[in-house]
C-alpha cells in the first residue's frame, strides 16, 4: 500500500510525541530520506522477482473511494470478496493526516 510521504512523516511524528518522544520536524527530511530509499529498494526487489504479482494500492483510494479499490483487489487476487462486510471494516476517521484537506485531530 503506498501512502502519500508527508501524510506518514505527519502520522509518524504524532505517534512519537504521544508516546513522549521529542519529535523535530528536522528529523522529517532524514526519514523522508530513509522511508523513500528502503520503499526504492523493496520495489526494485520486487520487480526482479518474477513469481510474485504485486498490486499497488493507495492508501487514499481506500479510504476516499473503497467500493472501486475492493473491485481491483478481488481481481487482483481471483476471489469473490464480501464487499459489504469489508466495508463496514473502512473507518474513514483513521486518516488523522489528510494533507487534502486540514489533519484531523
């Protein structure tokens, strides 16, 4: 699943500061650093792998527009899926950084 970066470094930071963590924005750019190189190197690994099939889903699109997202997944993976259990699942009030919109609170 792939998520907007700044919507992670925003989440990551709440996280440490509840849990009393002294959480710098300067540390932002350093992890951005080290998220978007470790995300390079799976997706590198992954291409080469030739029995695996992967699908790229976003986060975003999962929250904003399930319906659709269930369809390519249950595609994806050749099964016939409960939508409408699997959207009772979808709790839209857990994307805390909406960076679209204000970050929730």
């Amino acid at each position: 699943m792939s998520r907007n970066m700044e919507e992670v470094l925003a989440s990551q930071r709440k996280m440490l500061i509840n849990l009393g963590h002294d959480s710098k924005q300067n540390n932002d750019q350093r992890l951005k650093q080290l998220y978007t190189s470790d995300l390079a190197k799976t997706r590198n690994w992954l291409m080469q792998q030739s029995h695996i099939d992967v699908l790229y889903v976003d986060y975003a699109d999962i929250i904003d527009r399930p319906r659709g997202q269930l369809r390519i997944i249950a595609d994806f993976l050749n099964l016939k899926l409960n939508n409408k259990r699997i959207l009772s699942t979808i709790d839209q009030s857990m994307r805390h950084h909406n960076l679209n919109g204000s970050p929730e609170t």
